[in-house]
C-alpha cells in the first residue's frame, strides 16, 4: 500500500519516525523508492490480521491527531 502524505506538509522521512514513536508503527518513507515518492509513504501487510488491525487503529489515531493541526 503507498498512501499519499501530501495533505499533512510533511515529508515521508519524518513522518515515518514520527508514526513510530508516537504509535509504535512502522512504515518504509517514500523516498526510498526516488525522491519523487517523498510525499508517500510504503506500508506493507505481510502481517497477522490481529496486528494488521491494531496497527489501522493507530494510524487513524495518528491521522486524527494531525488533521487538528491542518
């Protein structure tokens, strides 16, 4: 999955380390697929649906608490 970040007016790097250490979700940031992806970020599902849904419910978490600041 390779969802756009545009809207938050962050790029990809400090938006993956701020995923991770506010909600304990790992992303790979755009721009380790080409500068051109460094309002994306990569998320993979290669994980058990428990931790799959835990993991939604913390980006939406995360996602709600930006979206104040928007």
């Amino acid at each position: 999955c390779f969802p756009s970040i545009k809207k938050y007016k962050s790029n990809s790097l400090d938006f993956a380390k701020k995923l991770l250490f506010e909600k304990k979700v790992a992303v790979v940031p755009g721009r380790a697929f080409g500068d051109e992806y460094d309002s994306y970020i990569r998320i993979s599902y290669a994980n058990s649906f428990e931790n799959l849904s835990k993991a939604i419910l913390r980006i939406k978490e995360f996602l709600q608490s930006l979206d104040k600041n928007v």
